[in-house]
C-alpha cells in the first residue's frame, strides 16, 4: 500500500486563497474614501465681571473637498440650553467667528464653536462637522 501526498495541492490552494485575500484587500483599502480632517479651537476668558465686556472667538478648518464652512459659537447660560450667539459667512477653507457681549448677573457662562458643511452659501441643510470643546466663562 502506497500512500500518495496530497498536501501540496491543498497548501496551493491555501497561498492561492491568501494571496486574492491580500489583493482584494489593497484594492478595498485604495476605493475606500478618505477622512477629512480638520478641527475647531475656541478661546474664551477664564473669568469675567457682571456688566463687562466678553469676547470669544473661535477658529475652525476641514478639508472635506466642496464644502464651503460656516461657524457658529453657541453659548448656554443659567439653565437656558444652547442657543447660537453668532455665525461667520460661508467661505472656502479656514472659517474664523467671534463674539462680544456682556453678562447681567452672576454665574457660569459656557461656550462652543460649531463648524458647519454647506454645499451653497444658501444651504438649508448644513452638516456638522466639528464642534469645539467647552469652555466655561465664570462672571463675577
């Protein structure tokens, strides 16, 4: 009785199977579309006086292709919930906002800086893109 080897035709098969695996997932890898990346900072004074003046700006930037930016700082304050304080005008690449305004009475103020995709300057559809950390004002 011969015994004849038959693993070498399995053991193609298995470098066969590897090898279309490795290609198919290159070529899954080279199709798959790229992750924009991009980000929003935003400064704001750490402590403020009842009736003083307080600015807050932010700076905001992606490089998804064909999107123009807008950004928007909302603000929270004394139980209100968020609302925006401010917007930039649509533009191309880098999107810059800022604020000034003044508190009443006592307490935290907090802020954030939302960037927004607009297909048009009229774009009644925005898409976030970004949103800043939050960062607390507390008024005197």
């Amino acid at each position: 009785m011969t015994r004849t080897k038959k693993t070498g035709m399995k053991a193609r098969g298995g470098r066969v199977a590897v090898i279309g695996a490795l290609g198919l997932a290159t070529v899954t890898l080279a199709a798959a579309p790229a992750f924009a990346k991009g980000g929003v900072d935003i400064t704001a004074p750490h402590t403020a006086h009842v009736g003083k003046t307080i600015t807050v700006t932010a700076h905001g930037t992606d490089d998804s292709a064909g999107y123009l930016h807008q950004l928007c700082l909302e603000e929270n304050g004394f139980g209100e919930g968020w609302h925006q304080e401010n917007c930039s005008a649509p533009a191309k690449g880098d999107a810059r906002v800022s604020t000034h305004g003044t508190s009443a009475r006592r307490g935290d103020l907090k802020f954030r800086a939302v960037l927004y995709g607009l297909t048009s300057k009229h774009d009644h559809h925005p898409v976030r893109l970004h949103t800043s950390e939050v960062v607390t004002v507390h008024v005197r």
